[in-house]
C-alpha cells in the first residue's frame, strides 16, 4: 500500500466536496496536488502543498482554502490533526492505527510491499556495460554494470517492462588489434617464443584463448598470411571474450537479455540516414573551425551532416569520413534507430565519463528519429579509484593494465561491490578502498544496513533460544518511537516510483541507509534501558508486538536490497 498515494486520494475527495459545496470553482486539475512527508516530523505525519497550488487558479487567498481544506480533511476517522502552516501548507497528524495498517501491510505483501504499477506495462530498454570485447572486465566497467543492472531492476519493480541491452563494439581497429594479438598466443600455444610488440593486448587473459585456436587449428595459420586468418580469429576472439564478459557479469548476478553486435548493423547506418533524409535534417555543408585547434590540423571541407543543433545540441554532426566509410556516430544513430523500430518506448543509456560528450548528440538523433516521442536518458557513471587501506592498488598481472572485476568480485564478494556502487550519486568520483568496503563499523554502509537485517533476523532465534510462546501481537503496545522507524519504512513505496521516474537506483541505498540507522538507534536504546530490548521473557505480548515491527521493517530492508540486487544478510560473524 503506498500511503500517499492513498492519502492523495483523500486529499482530491475532500477538494471535491469543497468543489460541490460552491468553495471551489469546477473544473480544477487537481495533478499538482501532493502528499509528501513533512520537513520536520514533529509538524506532522503527511503534508499537503494542496491550498498552495490551487489557491492561484481558484481565485482565493491560499491560507483561507487552506482553512477550509483542512477542515474537511478533520472528519477522515483516521486524521486527528489537520493544521495549517506558513501561507497555506496543511500539516496532517494520523491516528496510530494507520502505522499498525502499514505493519500488516509490510508483512502480507512480503517481497511485494513498495511494488509499483507507474510504469503501466511500459516497454524500456535499458543499455549498460557494452564494454568493448578486447579484455576481461574490470572496475572501470564495474560501476556501469552496477548502476544499469539496478536501474534495471528498480524500473521492473515499479512496472516497466524492462530489456537489459549490450552493445557489443565489435566493429573497427580495436578488433582487429585484439585478432592479431589472439594470433601471437596462438603461436606461442605451439611452442614458439613470442614478445608482444607496442600497440597490441599483453595481457595474459588472451593466453586460454591462444590455446584453444592451437587445439582446434593445429600448426595452419602459424605462417599463413593475414589475409587469411585475421576476419576468423577476430570473429571466434570475439565470441571467446564474450563468454569471458557475460562470466564476469554472472560474478555480479547480471544476466542481460540482448547482446546487440555492432558488426550486424549493417543496411541499419543507410536506413537511419534515410530517415533522417526524409525528415530534412542531413545535408552537405562545411563545420565551423573547433575551438582550441591550430590552423593547420583543420581543413574546412564538405561533408555528410545531421542538423543535429535542431535538437539542442552545440554542432551539427557528420556523418560520413572523408574516406566514403560511416563516422562513429553514424553507427550509433543506427543502432538506436534499431532500437526505436524494436518498439520501446523508452530509452536509457549508461555511459562512462569518457562519453560525456556525446549526450546532447545522441539525445538529440532519437528526438529526430522519434519525433521527439521516446525519451532517451543518459546516465553518466565517473571513475572508480581503486585503495588498499588508503594506498592504490597495483595493476593486475593477469590482465596487463588493470585490476579484473573478477579479483574484487573474489576479494570482497558481490553484494559489498553492488552495494558500495551506489553508495555514491554515479556521475561523482569514487574510491573503493579494499579495506573499508569490509570493515565492520557504521562507516562502512553496506556493513550497517546488512548488520540492522541481521539483527532483525537474530530475533526470532533469541525468542526460540528463550522458548517465549508469544501471542498474536498486539500492535497497540507500541510506543512513538517504535512507530518512527515504520514511519519512515512506510516512505518505501513512494521511493520506489520517484527513483524509477528519475532514473536513480542510488536513492535506495541513500534510504536504506537512513532506515538502517533508525532501526540501530530502536535497537540500542535498550541498552540503555532494559525494558526497551526488543525480547522481553517477561513480557511475550510486548515481545510479539516489537517483533512484528522489526520484521516489517526487516522485510522492506531485504525488498530494497532485492531491487538493487543485493541479498539481505540472515547473520554476520
């Protein structure tokens, strides 16, 4: 049950009484109207901007709908203050019962409690990783994977129809760099001394692949031409380094639902550019001079360009080299018209910080493909600086250059890394110190919300342990603090829709957070004070009660770590 959806709904039924009593004029919309939570709590359980956003359309004076409003809202059962605040804000007190509701409510619809039907059924593709296939995956790729396989999996949860996409840049000179280098460990699996000259892959991770050509080739391109092994070793080095990615992402508990290749696009570039044609929006024509470049590195020529500044964007864009062959971005274009013509209705992109440029371009291809009718949303992932207790952490051996995702994965495990991937807003730098992301403390984030499930978990041992029969619970024992932290666990239905409306899977991990440490500052508080300890032998009623609230709140921490694609912890050690 989302609270404030339900108390909107109140909200609009009491408008429409104002409205059939001649207080308010017909035909008001009604859509600005909000229930949020409160600045500061102690104003209240709800609040409504609802005086405040019709008073202007209304003719009246905000305070004095305000008034009225409130007024209305006192005869809900289950409303016992409505108080008007500041030029028109109302300020709603609820009665107990309605956080006893919310605690059923957590506990009968279990791993459902917070699912959200705002997507409708939607169709949404959401692309992510789609590293280039010439190594291993590595923390570079890490932070992407995270971000997209949790978006992914907030937007199913709140109703979308979710397609997890990978673009596979298997198409250009990097592969066949990655074919020749496949060659080199091929002839070094039958016995031949190599050195891997500058410019091509060293790392060792090619060293299976070698192998695997010398079991199924034998000694037959050792001294063939390239001309006759380089387009099949790039092809079956691809596939190899394919399975060796979707491995590595398995190691994360990512499994994505297409593997678009680049090299398939194929007639798509020509019939993008038609489309574009059609629409006026390619013509031949000369770019300015780039800022920052000297006079002799540019060279104004005719070329092939998208009107691409009629979508917002700085330039306008080519779309085909001085060679005759298709630009980078032409085949980007293709593939998203690949995308439009699969029937989605809308678009999400995870990029790395190197591809920050190409936002308002890609943008503003799909507005032009679309007719501006599906959405493409570009989210930016930044670096990921990889510590040892404070210190960077060398380079991998194995893979040449970088520390593999499968080290860190092995290391630490894969919750910590899902979890400490958002634990930071995406486009902003990240250290991931070794170190820290284990420690047990409350600064470390994934550890504290893990440590309030756990505790949560131990309690229905400790009654067993006790061997307390307990009755049913009687949710009235309760006090004011306990129903603070159900208060806030009650928030999670509503942070479910407004992080999928906003693309933002990092907001569950910011709230799990808070909700943890309200749970920890419950659960300490009987330290302090024996009688507030959540198992009390001499009180089973009370016991019942406080174990129906924890295991609420437990319930929504573990269906908020599952959006993220994080498993709740049943104990640490």
């Amino acid at each position: 049950m989302n609270l404030f959806a339900h108390f909107t709904t109140t909200v609009h039924a009491a408008l429409g009484r104002l409205v059939a009593a001649g207080t308010l004029p017909d035909g008001l919309s009604f859509a600005n109207v909000a229930v949020e939570p409160p600045r500061d709590a102690s104003h209240g359980d709800l609040a409504t901007n609802a005086a405040m956003v019709l008073a202007k359309p209304a003719g009246t004076n905000p305070r004095a709908l305000a008034e009225a409003l409130a007024a209305e809202l006192r005869s809900a059962p289950v409303i016992l203050a409505a108080d008007v605040a500041g030029p028109g804000f109302i300020n709603l007190k609820l009665a107990d019962s309605v956080w006893h509701d919310q605690i059923n409510a957590m506990l009968g619809a279990g791993a459902d409690y917070g699912r959200s039907t705002a997507g409708a059924g939607k169709r949404i593709n959401v692309e992510y990783v789609s590293a280039n296939p010439t190594g291993p995956m590595h923390m570079g790729h890490c932070r992407g994977a995270v971000v997209g396989d949790a978006l992914a999996g907030l937007l199913a949860f709140a109703g979308w129809d979710v397609t997890r996409e990978y673009y596979i840049n298997d198409a250009g000179g990097q592969v066949d760099t990655l074919a020749r280098s496949a060659h080199l460990r091929y002839r070094e699996a039958l016995g031949e001394t190599i050195e891997i000259p500058e410019g091509l892959y060293p790392g060792d991770y090619l060293v299976p692949v070698g192998q695997a050509f010398a079991a199924e080739f034998g000694d037959a391109y050792v001294n063939a031409p390239e001309s006759e092994w380089l387009a099949l070793f790039r092809t079956r080095t691809v596939a190899l380094m394919m399975e060796r990615i979707r491995a590595d992402l398995a190691l994360l508990g990512i499994e994505q639902d297409m593997f678009f290749s680049e090299a398939s696009l194929g007639a798509r570039v020509g019939e993008a550019l038609d489309t574009l044609k059609g629409k006026g929006l390619i013509y031949e024509g000369v770019l300015e001079k780039p800022k920052g470049e000297a006079a002799d590195d540019w060279e104004p020529r005719p070329q092939t360009l998208f009107r691409s500044t009629d979508f917002g964007d700085d330039q306008d864009r080519p779309m085909m080299k001085s060679n005759g062959s298709w630009t980078y971005f032409a085949g980007d274009v293709a593939y998203h018209w690949d995308k439009l013509t699969r029937g989605f209705d809308a678009l999400v992109n995870i990029f790395g910080a190197d591809h920050a440029g190409y936002v308002k371009r890609m943008t503003a291809a799909v507005k032009a493909l679309s007719d501006g009718k599906v959405p493409l949303d570009i989210k930016i992932v930044n670096l990921v600086k990889l510590l040892r207790a404070g210190e960077p952490v060398k380079m991998s051996k194995r893979a040449g250059t970088f520390v593999t995702l499968g080290e860190v994965v092995e290391e630490v495990g894969k919750d910590v890394v899902r979890f400490v991937m958002l634990t930071k807003r995406p486009e902003s730098l990240m250290d991931f110190d070794f170190a820290k992301v284990v420690e047990q403390s409350r600064d470390n984030p994934v550890f504290y919300v893990q440590y309030a499930h756990a505790r949560i978990a131990s309690l229905g041992r400790k009654v067993a342990e006790a061997g307390i029969a307990l009755p049913a619970p009687d949710l009235a024992l309760l006090d004011g603090d306990e129903l603070a932290v159900v208060k806030l666990a009650a928030t999670f239905p509503r942070l479910v829709e407004q992080a999928a409306e906003a693309r933002e899977p990092h907001r569950i991990a910011f709230w799990l957070g808070d909700l943890a440490a309200a749970f920890h500052s419950q659960w300490n508080a009987g330290n302090d004070d024996p009688a507030k300890r959540f198992v009390l032998a001499e009180r089973p009623d009370l016991t019942a009660a406080r174990l129906a609230m924890a295991r609420a709140v437990g319930q929504v921490i573990r269906t908020g770590l599952g959006v993220i694609g994080v498993a709740a912890a049943e104990e640490l050690h």
